[in-house]
C-alpha cells in the first residue's frame, strides 16, 4: 500500500523495443499516453463444464484468481502494447487490493488509486465449457472515487486519450470534459449498465463509442425504455459495435462510412476479457496512426488472444497479434 492521502501512484518500469509494429511503428519516445478510468477488480474464475440443476452439483475442473475490471484490463494490454498507459479508480485496504494494485505495476500500468477504507471489489466468475461467462458480483470500493481525487498531473496536455469505462455518469462527464480542454480525444464503453444510467453528458463528448450488440441496440433505439438514444453523440462521434465471436464493425459517422471485419477464429475457453483486450488493441492501433481497417484487425486479433485463455487479464503482445493477423492470412487460425 503505497501514496499519500489515500491514493496510490506507481509504475514498474517496460522496456520498449520500438521496433516495427501490427499497429504501426511506436517507440518509447512518442508512445501514446492514454488515461484509463473506471472499475478495478480481484477475480476469481471458475472452470466447469455446466452449471448445476438446482440441489446439483457440479465438478470445478479449474479455479484462477487474478486482477480485473474493464478499465484496468484496457490499461494492462495498452501497457503490453507500448503505450504510456495510465489507471484511475479505487480499491479497497485489503489483501486483494494489494494483489491488484502489484498485479497493474508489473504490467507496466502508472496506477493512481483511491484507497477506500472498504472492501476492494472481487467478481466471481463462473465460465462454462464454451467459454462463456457468468458474474456473481461484489461491487466493493469499485466507485469511492470522485473527479476531483484525479491529481493534477494524471490529465494534461501531455495525455492523448482517455478512456471511460464503468464509473458514475458524474464522474465520466467531468472527466471528460477536462480532457477536451486540453486537447485529448475521448473513449467511453459504458458496459453492462448502459441501459440502467445517464450516460448523456459523457457521450456528447466522446469521439469514439464502444459496445456490444445489445448496448449498440439501446443506444440506437431513440424510443427505448431507458435508451440514451443516437442523438447523446456528437455527430462527428465514431461508434465501435463488437459481435462476439462474428467480428465487429465501425460506423465512422463524420465520413458516412462503416468498415467491417470478420474477426479470427479462436479455441475459446473464457471470453471474460476479450471485450477489453479489444478496446485496448483498437485504441493502440489508432493512437499508433493506423486506420480503420488495421484498428479492426487488431483489435480482434487481442480479442481471440484473450479469449484463448482462462483469466480477464492475459499478455497480449504486438508479437501475439502478428501471430494471428499472418496465421489467418496463411489460412492457419491456431497463429496466437
């Protein structure tokens, strides 16, 4: 436990080879510097082949614990992808946010935590024999953290984009809308709770959108029960819509234009953080200089990486993605 006033700052140091990327060319002296806010977790999977029938039992074939949390998965993968990445968010004063808190500063990740005097949040993750998910939650400290507790250095004109993932709307907002004064572009994946919170403001200053199928249904659906609607985003905003295992898809809406792209198959065994490993990678590529088509690319080659194997948080290297961008282009899609 480290920092003073209650919050903690940090960083392990990463060597950065700068040499030629998936997702263009990045050395350590113009890496892209990306903040990341919202939820740190403690997971704790559990591999079995079924869910019991009621008084059943099942057999767990595999348990895992391990760091979480959408915006600290997005900050763990962009650091494993030369960025200059950084974390906003609270924990806990306890063992699992201790576990936490050394997991993000071997990744690499400059964390600056909020330490609550209550538990740091731990999800409970039960992944069947097709590797999907089920979550049993514990929300913990995930949200003792106000705008005002981000110091001053974490967001200035040397930061290039901020992510917003899983925090109050309050918080997104004003966040936000400090990035914009100072010149940096924004990210929001609002994430399982999108329909159930005002996420109005954040949207309107968001350059980039990210959501599943069923998010990308609500914020389309103007007359949708609890819809924030298509008219919440800025009409130059890009929206980023990911279809699971089928690919994902762009709509560039300042040019008129949608790209699409197919996605990479995969062995999967537990997709728990395949959405953020994407974020991550579509972020990395973009702030790298790529376009569209190569952010897709790469964005779904992080996701069947991750979904490849047990835990929310996997290492995912420019090397690993390569692996399988040319594995698919050689007709081999076991390349990660």
């Amino acid at each position: 436990m480290s920092g003073e006033g209650g919050r903690r700052d940090g960083r392990d140091g990463a060597d950065r080879d700068g040499a030629d990327r998936v997702g263009g060319d990045v050395s350590s002296a113009d890496a892209p510097s990306v903040l990341c806010v919202g939820h740190v977790n403690w997971d704790v999977t559990l591999i079995v082949d079924r869910l019991p029938a009621p008084d059943g039992e099942v057999k767990i074939r595999r348990r895992h614990q391990a760091g979480g949390g959408s915006a600290a998965n997005v900050a763990a993968v962009l650091a494993g992808l030369d960025c200059d990445a950084s974390l906003f968010g609270s924990v806990g004063d306890d063992e699992s946010g201790s576990f936490a808190e050394r997991e993000l500063s071997r990744a690499g990740v400059r964390i600056h935590l909020v330490q609550s005097d209550g538990e740091t949040a731990v999800k409970y993750l039960i992944v069947d024999a097709d590797g999907e998910v089920m979550v049993l939650s514990n929300e913990g400290a995930n949200e003792a953290f106000a705008a005002e507790d981000l110091p001053p250095d974490a967001l200035t004109g040397a930061t290039d984009h901020l992510h917003l993932t899983n925090q109050p709307p309050a918080v997104a907002a004003a966040l936000a809308e400090r990035a914009r004064e100072i010149g940096a572009t924004v990210s929001v994946a609002p994430g399982r709770q999108f329909a159930e919170r005002d996420f109005t403001e954040a949207l309107s200053l968001a350059d980039l959108v990210f959501c599943n199928r069923r998010e990308a249904a609500a914020l389309l659906d103007e007359d949708g029960e609890g819809a924030t609607g298509y008219g919440a985003l800025r009409e130059d905003a890009t929206l980023v819509v990911t279809h699971g295992g089928d690919g994902s898809e762009v709509h560039d809406r300042a040019a008129g234009r949608t790209y699409t792209h197919g996605g990479f198959d995969a062995d999967v065994v537990d997709t728990t953080g395949a959405g953020d490993a994407f974020a991550a990678g579509f972020l990395a590529a973009r702030l790298g200089g790529g376009d569209f088509d190569r952010a897709l690319s790469v964005a779904n080659a992080c996701g069947a990486v991750a979904a490849g194997e047990v835990g929310a948080r996997v290492e995912i290297t420019w090397e690993r993605i390569a692996a399988v961008v040319d594995g698919a282009a050689a007709g081999d899609p076991g390349g990660a």
